[in-house]
C-alpha cells in the first residue's frame, strides 16, 4: 500500500472481482434512472416536433430569466451577509453559545423545505406574527410575503447558515501562528480583514457563491408554496404545472431540457470553481487563538450575530409555535395522517437501504479498480465509480420524475408507478452523501486488510460481513439516517405521482395547504419537521463517534 508520498503499488485483484462486478450494477441501475428519463424526453419530442417549437414564446423566456434572477439575488443575500456573519464568529471563538449557534445553522440542512416556507409564512405571511408591524410601517393591510420577496427570505433562511459555516471552515484553515503573529503586534480589524481573512474566504468564495446559486436555481418547493403566481415562477415549477394541471407533455418536454441544460452549465462551471456539492456536514472547532478587537468591533460582531441567530431561529420557532396551535390530538388519531406517515416511513427506510447497497457499491468497486491498477491512471470505469452518483445532481429530481412521468404514461396507469419511482429517485439523490460518509471508512479498512483478505482468500459476503462491515457499521447508519432524513421531507417526484392512494407526509401537507387547511397543515408540519431533525440528530451523533 501507498503511504505518504510513497507511489501505489501494483495489488493483485482478481479480474473477476465481484466488488467491480458490483459497481458495474450500480452505475447500470443510476444509468437507467437517468437514461431513461432522457429517453421519455426523446420519444416525446420525436412524437411532437411542431409541438415544441410552439412552446418557445415569450413566457418560457420570462421564467428562464425569472429563474436565474431570484438565484442571482438569493446568492447576494446569502453570501454577502455569511462573509461578515462568518468573520464575526472567527474572530470571537469565545463568543457566548457559540457552539449552539453552530448547531442551530445546522438545523436548516434537516429540514424539508416544505416546513421552512411555513415558517416564514407563519411570521410574514397575511396572518403572521409579523403582519400588524408591517401594515403599520407600509400603511397600508399587509398583503402577505408571496412572489419573489418570499422566495429570497426562504432561500436566505436555507443558505445563509450554509454559507455561513463554509467561510467558517476557510476562516479555520489559516494558521493559529498567523493570528497570534497579528495579536501580538496589535494588528486592527481592517488590516487582519485584508491580510488574514479575506485572502481564506476569497479562495473559499466562487465555490460557495456557485453552489448556492445552484441549490436556488434548482429550487422547487419554496417556488411552489410562496411564488404566489405566474409572475413568480421558476422552471421546475412550470414543469410541474404542465404536467399535473395543464398535461402540456411539450412545454413540459421545453422547460425541461433548458432546466437540464442550464443546470449542467452551472454544475461545470462549479467543477471547476472547485465547489462541493454535498456542502458541509461537520461543524467547525474553535482553535485556541487570540484576536485584538476594539470594544465597539466586538459591540457590532455580537450584534452581528444575534440578528443573524434571529433570522435563523425565527421561522423554526414560529413553526413550532403555529404547530402547536394545531389540534394535534385529532391529527394524531386521523387515518389519512396515519396513511401518510406510515407511507413516508416506508418509502424513507427503502431509499436509505437502496441508497447505501449502491453507495458501498460504488465504493467498493472504485477502491477494488484503484488496487488493480497501482500507478497506472485511473480507468474510465474507475472515475465513473468515483463521481458518477455525485453527477446525478445535475439532473434535479423533479426533471428526472418528469421524464419517467412522460415515459410511463404510454405504459399504463402513471400514478401506479409512485412507490418505485419515489423510493428510486429519492435514494440515488441520496447517494453522494451517503458515499462521503462511509468512503473514507472503506478505504481505510482496506489500506489495513486488503493484502491478508487476498491471502486467505476472504471475498464477497463473507469479507463485508468479517471484515469490512465492523469498520463500516457507524458510517452505515450515519449514510442510512441521513439518506431518510432527505426522503423524508421531499416532495418533488411524489408532487407527480402522488394521488388520493398513495401519499406522503410532504404531499399531504401540500393538500393541506392547498384546501386552505392552515392550522392542520402547521400541525403536520410541526411532525414532519421533527420526524427530520430526529433522523438528522441521529445521523450527527453517529458522524461524531466514527474513530
């Protein structure tokens, strides 16, 4: 094995090694989920080809730019405030509840977006806490937060703790020498901005700025609740508007190849801005350091970070707090909330399993190429294995269940398909997160035990269970209870093939809501919402004790 800067040494790996025979199946199995939402898009545009080019008009390219626009501006507002909320915690690591404050900008990341916009709806909507502050400054009836106000607040809600963290970590990454150097020869805010923090957040900044304007691009569920109409609409959402309300299979067929096209743009522009695409998932550690600040910088930092805390906290609070105006009781006993939330469970546990078998897959069959290669280059089955899953997030799964959806109608009965195609999409969305959880794990186990395995003879089901699966176990149960947590609270493919018979939490919120059902859908959204965190506090505790 190679150690340090020592080259890989050649290891003989069977040719036939069912770990590669493996991955094989799973790169295969991600290939039809995309390739055959491709191939639904092709057939459909072979069958109307005077159809589409009807479709291009004046609106599609008002929603194209509407789309980029509110991703533009949910960047800025995101970004911009992170640096400063950023440097504001990096420069205070003795700050009071700082550790909490981190944990509180993890919560975003758990839940559904579903729950996010009521919580903004719940303090800005008509209604909200905030309506009777708001009518009085705007004199005049507060008219409610919907269209692209709306969407900036949530998108900022979601990606400002993201951002935040980020920066934080490059803050993190500059030499404890460096700071105590600055501190020793009193060096001021400005100067240590200029000389110590900026040059890490710069370096930091295309990557983080790129995968926020892509998280907003590809957003689906906070356009749907709080666009407010057609003047607020993004692409995703207009696919699904002319699928399950006007059935258009050729606008639908449009919007969604200049959803993919522009979305493949932006995920290679990322790549090599050198951005992450499964963000940040530790929370950072405060170094020991000393920073000279000035009473009146520490005055404006504390400030700082207590408006950024109340932007954070307040929806999740005023979610909790419209949830428990809800007749919980009632909803507890109420069939249709028992349906759904047995049906979400079932369909989050069978994309956590399907997610990880794929993920080790993956994994294994990448690190098995690597050995039997040694210090050749990588093959193109080795590099498929390695960012093969991560691709699949070029393609949103909105876009992937409209393809099938225009597939699986010349089949049958399209609604019949949910369970399969929620369950599948679900789990390989899943995927790069699950494989940067236990990767790291397998490989390490296999820099310890692949020459004794080969020797003994050890392979398949015998070696994952004596061998790989006790170093692999936390990791595992972190990848599956993070990859249900994600199921969990989705709501894009089941939006499609959802109906009366097969619902799930997400999707019976949104009827909810639709039905102007307000106090009942606070209430589900209260349990969804939970239901997420659990599974996310779950998959944190898990993170933290692999060795």
């Amino acid at each position: 094995m190679a150690f340090g800067h020592e080259p890989l040494r050649r290891t003989r790996v069977p040719a036939k090694d069912r770990r590669i025979t493996a991955g094989r199946v799973a790169l295969a199995a991600v290939g039809v989920l995309v390739g055959g939402a491709f191939t639904g898009l092709a057939v459909e545009a072979a069958s109307q080809g005077s159809d589409l080019l009807e479709a291009f008009d004046l609106w599609l390219l008002r929603i194209a730019r509407f789309t980029l626009w509110q991703a533009l501006l949910s960047t800025l507002l995101s970004v911009l405030p992170a640096i400063l909320l950023a440097r504001a915690l990096a420069r205070h690591p003795g700050f009071p509840g700082r550790a909490f404050i981190l944990r509180l900008f993890a919560v975003p990341l758990a839940l559904p977006a579903i729950v996010a916009a009521l919580g903004v709806l719940a303090l800005y909507g008509r209604a909200g806490f905030f309506a009777p502050f708001l009518s009085v400054a705007f004199n005049e009836h507060w008219p409610g937060i919907y269209g692209l106000s709306g969407i900036l607040v949530a998108h900022v809600f979601f990606n400002l703790p993201l951002a935040t963290r980020l920066f934080l970590n490059a803050l993190e990454s500059v030499p404890t020498d460096q700071w105590r150097l600055a501190a020793q020869l009193g060096i001021g805010a400005r100067a240590s901005f200029r000389f110590l923090e900026w040059p890490a957040m710069r370096a930091a900044l295309p990557g983080i700025a790129g995968l926020v304007f892509m998280l907003c691009v590809t957003s689906f569920t906070i356009v749907l609740l709080l666009g407010g109409g057609p003047r607020a609409t993004t692409l995703e959402v207009a696919i699904y508007q002319a699928l399950r309300f006007d059935f258009d299979p050729a606008r639908a067929l449009v919007l969604t190849l200049i959803q993919v096209t522009l979305a493949g743009s932006i995920v290679l522009a990322m790549r090599r801005l050198g951005a992450s695409f499964s963000g940040d998932a530790n929370l950072p550690v405060a170094p020991r350091r000393i920073v000279w600040h000035t009473p009146a910088e520490s005055i404006f930092n504390a400030m700082l970070i207590l408006v950024g805390v109340a932007f954070v906290a307040g929806p999740m609070a005023a979610t909790v707090l419209a949830g428990l105006k809800a007749d919980l009781g009632r909803l507890a006993t109420e069939s249709a909330v028992f349906s759904a939330t047995t049906t979400s469970l079932v369909f989050a546990g069978l994309s956590a399993v399907l997610c990880l078998v794929l993920s080790l897959a993956l994994v294994a069959a990448r690190r098995a190429l690597e050995l039997k290669r040694g210090a050749l280059p990588a093959t193109l089955l080795e590099r498929a294995t390695d960012s093969g899953a991560a691709m699949v997030l070029i393609i949103p799964p909105l876009v992937i269940g409209a393809g099938w959806f225009i597939l699986l109608r010349h089949v049958g009965n399209v609604f019949a398909f949910a369970p399969a195609m929620v369950v599948t999409v679900n789990a390989v969305m899943a995927m790069p997160f699950a494989i940067r959880a236990i990767r790291p794990a397998y490989d390490a186990a296999s820099a310890r035990h692949e020459r004794l395995c080969l020797s003994l003879g050890i392979t398949g089901w015998s070696r994952l269970r004596l061998v790989d699966w006790p170093a692999l176990r936390q990791p595992a149960a972190t990848a599956l209870a993070f990859a249900a947590a994600l199921s969990l609270g989705d709501l894009g493919v089941i939006a499609l093939f959802g109906s009366d018979q097969v619902q799930t939490l997400p999707y019976l919120l949104l009827q909810r809501m639709g039905s102007y059902r307000t106090a009942d859908a606070a209430g589900l959204a209260l349990f969804l919402g939970l239901l997420c965190l659990a599974l996310m506090f779950i998959a944190d505790r898990l993170g933290k004790e692999i060795p």
